[in-house]
C-alpha cells in the first residue's frame, strides 16, 4: 500500500525535512523540488496513475529520472496526510499544483 511504501521510504531516509507536493501530475514539480531542496525529501502525490507513470519513474533515467530524494506516490492525498498525523511525522512544506 502507499503509505507502507512511504513509511519504509522515510524510515530508510532519516531525519530529514519532508516537502509536500500534493496533486503533483506528472511528477515534474516534484522532481524540479527535489533538486532545489536536495536535503529535504520531497513527496509527490496524485490520485491518477495514469499521470504519473506517464513522464517519471524509478525505472527512467536522465531528466526522466526521479532523484534518490523523491517519492512519487499514487494515492488519496486525504487519507495519507491523515495517516502522516496520526503516525507523528511532519511535513515541513507543501506545494499544490494549481
């Protein structure tokens, strides 16, 4: 489930700021965050598969590529910022595509 995979991946990270980027398509946001913030780890989240397997993925190299600092997750922003809550994490920023 999304949230395992996000726990696992923060729990592999460290103490690190967390940016949020909520309804975050294609990933690209994400990835233009990750590489401006490299010592934050930057979430990107979206309801639509769809839109983010189009442009970025762990498998993808090059500017595809999604840096070791980023997540891209499918999933209801809803329910897992409320799961972050209630599991005490933080996020430290959040960007929303508009």
């Amino acid at each position: 489930d999304a949230f395992g995979e996000l726990t696992a991946w923060l729990d592999a990270a460290g103490e690190r700021p967390l940016i949020l980027d909520s309804g975050c398509g294609t990933g690209l946001s994400t990835r233009a965050l990750a590489l401006a913030h490299p010592q934050s780890l930057v979430l990107g989240v979206d309801r639509s598969g769809d839109r983010l397997g189009r442009r970025l993925g762990p498998h993808k190299t090059g500017k595809d590529a999604v840096p070791p600092n980023a997540l891209l997750l499918r999933a209801e922003l809803a329910t897992l910022w409320r799961m972050l809550q209630m599991s005490g994490r933080r996020v430290g920023s959040r960007f929303q595509q508009l």
